[in-house]
C-alpha cells in the first residue's frame, strides 16, 4: 500500500514544474498564457503537467466571465500549504 502512494506521489511531484506551478496556483488563479510566462524555466510540456495535476485532481479548470482559468482544487490547497511550509526546503 506504501509504494502505491509513493508512485503517485512520484508522478505528481517527480519533477519542479509541477511543483512550481502548484505553488504559484497557491497565491493565485490564472490562465494559460500567464502560467507560460510565469514558469519561463519549465520544460516545453507545460500542458503535460497540467494534465497529471488535473488527472490527480490538484488543479481544475473554471470558467468565469466566458474566460478559463486554472485554479488549485481543495486538495491541491492542501499540498501546496505542506510543500509552501516545509523547513527543510
């Protein structure tokens, strides 16, 4: 059972851009284009992560105004507070 969490685990979180987007979702909603710009140094598959965070339901897509956003889900609040306040980082 340990090693099932532990390979989602990895999959989540196996590279920094996941991570850099999930806690940049922390302080705000955004939008594609803006994540793009925001996460310069993330490799070229952005939309690759977004399918894993979406698929482990961290992160989901809203529409407001006729436009979509990204935005963290509870979950994804969750993790992004554990990770934001870990002192070992």
């Amino acid at each position: 059972m340990e090693e099932k969490k532990l390979e989602k685990i990895s999959k989540i979180f196996g590279n920094v851009s996941n991570l850099k987007i999930v806690l940049f979702l922390l302080k705000e909603k955004t939008n594609f284009y803006r994540l793009k710009k925001e996460c310069i140094n993330c490799p070229p598959s952005l939309v690759n992560s977004l399918k894993i965070l979406k698929k482990f339901k961290i992160i989901e897509y809203k529409k407001e105004g006729g436009k979509k956003f990204i935005t963290l889900t509870e979950r994804g609040r969750k993790i992004a507070k554990i990770i934001k306040n870990m002192d070992f980082i």
